[in-house]
C-alpha cells in the first residue's frame, strides 16, 4: 500500500484542500462505499467475488510479491496451491475492502451482530486483574473491524500506522477507526504514545509481521524461511503492566459473518529472541488454517540475511 510521508507531529485532520476538483473522486467513492454499507452483504459479497477475481488478473505486482512469500513460507504448496490462495486472497480483499463503510455508518449493534467470539473471556479475565492487554494481531484483511467491534463494547482500542499518501484517504480512514473511540498513532510519531495509551487502559494492537529492517530487528524463524523480527514485545509489555494476548480475525463469506478467534496470553521468559520466535509461532498457529485471510502482498521477507531482494523480478 502507497504511504504518505509524514513528519513527526502528523497527525490526520480535514483541510479544506481537501474539497479542491482534485479529490471529488476519493468523494465519490467514499460515497460508494456508504451506499454498499446498507445493501445486504450477500448480493455485495457477490459482486466483490466478481471484483476480486478481476483484481487477481490485474494485480500483478502485488500477485508477485504474495507468489513469493508463499514459495518461500511453504516451499512444499504447489503451484496451483499457491495460485487457488492468492485467487482467494484478492476475493476476501474485494469482500472486506467494498465493506468497509459499515464501519464509519453503521450501528454498534449491527456492526456487533455481524461477529462472532471465540475466546473473548480471555481478555475479560485479564482485565478484570486490572492488567492492561496488548493484542497481538497478525495483518489479515479484517483487522480494522475486530477493533472497531471490541471498542463498542466498551474495550477501546489504540494501534500505530503508517500514513496513506492520499492525505484524504489517510483522513476518512482513521476517522472510522476511530469513530468509537479507538485512537491511531503514526510510527512516525514514536511508540510512546502507544504504550501511554495502553497504560490507560486502552486495547493495544501491535502487528508482529512488518519488516522494519535489520536494525533492530533479529532473525528468527517464520514458517520455512527466516524473518527480520521485532524482538521488543516483552519490554512493551512489562512497560505497560500488560499481557499479550493473540488476536486473529477473518471474514467468513459462507456465514457472512467476521470469526475472531483469541487464545490465552502468552508465555515470555524476557529474552528478545526468545519473544520474536513467539511471536512467529503465533501466525504460524492462524495464518494456516485461512491462508486467504492472510495480507500476503507485504514485502514480509524484505529484509534478507543474504542482501537479496527476493520481490525483484
């Protein structure tokens, strides 16, 4: 995805720029997208098929970087495995995508029926210890609506991101993240707002898969390959008095349902590598049992111990 670059302090805002001829598109589609939030989800799920099997011809960079990420992940896939995944992948992509306006429109009771649990107790039950919760959440395609549902229930969330380049998109879309009362932090603008925010009590949903680069980073194993890995979770939790607790959400087309399953916390003895490999596992456990759910167009293998870039062609 395109980012915008943004200086420390950014912080998304309306401008009136943003009604110059230049953006009436973005208008318009946003427009588009409240309009499908209140036509039934079947007959939308049904045209965002027919979307997502265009997307998947025309993608082809992004199709690129999902074939090798899989080829490396599981070497043993064939190449009709590999292909039938990302087909799939750019369905659920066009499914969550044309959905997104329920989110910024449509009611927490509508928004909460359109769910279902498996595990919440074990957040309950750290918040009732009166510890606070960070919520390890592998990038799939319907991570912003298991943290636009949670904050309806009284569990508001805070997470870190990067900036859209469309100064307007970055707007409209951290706007509905936020419309219940979430709040969005720029890595731009460093991780202590983050944890300050966790600290209060808020849901902090920290993403384990980026590649941030070798520095800082430590080598670990994920799936049949090895990833540049953040090793700092278990400081971040011990920061914030927190415990970690995974988090994966997925859309089901078949009961037009998003199914978010959450395990108990985890497990870290404190040493970095140690909570990197953790981490790891982690989306090795979800990532398998939904492969399609899974954002596999990152550049997750970027940085390589060798130097190579494996996405060049």
């Amino acid at each position: 995805m395109t980012r915008l670059t943004a200086r420390k302090g950014y912080r998304h805002h309306f401008s009136w720029q943003f009604l110059h001829p230049k953006y009436w598109g973005i208008w318009l589609g946003v427009l588009g997208l409240v309009i499908l939030a209140f036509i039934p989800f079947r007959l939308r799920d049904k045209f965002a098929y027919l979307v997502g099997k265009i997307a998947y011809k025309k993608a082809h960079k992004q199709r690129n970087k999902a074939e090798v990420n899989l080829r490396y992940c599981f070497p043993e896939w064939t190449e009709q495995k590999r292909n039938q995944t990302i087909e799939a992948m750019f369905i659920t992509v066009a499914q969550t995508m044309l959905a997104v306006g329920e989110i910024a429109v449509r009611s927490p009771k509508y928004l909460q029926s359109r769910t279902e649990f498996s595990g919440l107790e074990h957040i309950q039950s750290v918040k009732s210890n009166s510890k606070n919760v960070i919520l390890l959440v592998p990038h799939t395609w319907s991570i912003d609506v298991s943290g636009a549902v949670l904050t309806t229930m009284g569990m508001p969330m805070v997470s870190m991101y990067n900036p859209h380049r469309n100064p307007l998109v970055d707007w409209f879309w951290n706007l509905a993240r936020e419309r219940f009362g979430g709040k969005m932090h720029t890595r731009q603008n460093g991780i202590k707002p983050f944890l300050s925010d966790v600290k209060s009590g808020k849901l902090g949903y920290f993403l384990p898969d980026e590649d941030f680069g070798e520095k800082g980073s430590v080598f670990v194993d994920f799936f049949a390959t090895q990833k540049a890995t953040l090793p700092g979770l278990t400081k971040m939790a011990r920061l914030t008095n927190a415990e970690v607790i995974p988090l994966f959400p997925i859309y089901n087309a078949e009961k037009g349902v998003y199914q978010i399953e959450i395990l108990p916390p985890m497990y870290f003895s404190g040493e970095p590598v140690q909570a990197a490999r953790e981490m790891n596992k982690v989306i090795e456990y979800f990532v398998p049992k939904n492969p399609e759910q899974y954002v596999w167009i990152l550049k997750l293998l970027k940085t390589r111990q060798d130097g190579i870039d494996i996405y060049q062609k």
